[in-house]
C-alpha cells in the first residue's frame, strides 16, 4: 500500500513567496507602525522567523501572523499602543465605543460565523481559501458572510 507523503516545502520555495509578498508585508508593517524603520526590521524578523520554522505549510500566512504579532511586540514594547484587542488593533480612539459595541457583537455569534468574518474582514482572506480551512463550500462561505455582516450591522445600529 502506497502511503501519500506530505510535501514538505523545500527553503527556496519558501523564500520565493516571501520574496514575492515582501512588500505587501511592508505595507501591513508600516500601517501598524507608522514608522519606516520600525516596519523594516518588523518584516525582517517576520521572514526570518518563517524561514527557520521547517513545518509551515502556507509560508505567506506564517509570515503575515508573524509579522502582525512582531509589530503588536513592538508597540506594546514602545508604549505606542493604548489597548491590545483579541479581536483588532485598536489605533483610533475616536472609534473606540464603536469598537467596544462591534467585539460584544461578534461575540453573540457560532465559531464559524465568527471565524468566517475574521479570516475575511481581519486577514483579508478570500472566499475560496476561507472554504478550504473552515471545511466548508464557497457558496456556504458566501452566505455566511452576506448573513453575518448583516447581522453585525443590525445589532451594531440597535447598539448605538
């Protein structure tokens, strides 16, 4: 009997997608940090960190977590960052009481509807690859979405 290997990614596979989503890796750094030099060496640990680690099978999703867990590091380490969120990071005190009401919203809904929304809006995931880790079709992604963000925004009107 055959068994199926897994494909383990060989280190210059791995090192051609970093390469290729670098700069998007930038740009997510310096939005969070609002510093340049910040952003840089944010990403260079970020990479880094994924090139060393043997197991990642989505080198692009290791890397971006990474990368937003280096930076919240760096702010909560800088004294930049008012208040660290499981759900978000919240720069913006104007739109704290919207926030406030938007985490005890999604905390009314399933696991999936809350997972769906936060691979979706919060780790600008796409429909199809949102199906493939959840376990689900694209047309039930889809109406998850469509029935979830309506949902959030009713409640969110109700609230305030």
């Amino acid at each position: 009997m055959h068994v199926p290997r897994l494909h383990i990614m060989k280190k210059t596979e791995k090192r051609q997608i970093l390469v290729d989503h670098y700069f998007d890796f930038y740009l997510m750094a310096v939005a969070m940090l609002k510093d340049d030099q910040d952003a840089k060496d944010a990403v260079q640990d970020a990479v880094v960190n994924t090139m060393v680690h043997h197991n990642v099978k989505d080198p692009y999703f290791y890397c971006r977590q990474a990368l937003k867990n280096k930076c919240i590091d760096m702010l909560k380490h800088n004294s930049r960052l008012n208040k660290i969120d499981e759900w978000m990071l919240v720069s913006d005190p104007e739109h704290e009481e919207q926030l406030s009401v938007l985490r005890k919203v999604k905390n009314e809904l399933s696991f999936l509807d809350r997972a769906v929304i936060e691979l979706h809006y919060e780790e600008n995931y796409t429909v199809d690859d949102i199906a493939q880790k959840v376990g689900i079709s694209v047309a039930k992604t889809k109406r998850i979405i469509a029935k979830t963000k309506d949902y959030l925004k009713k409640r969110m009107e109700e609230e305030l």
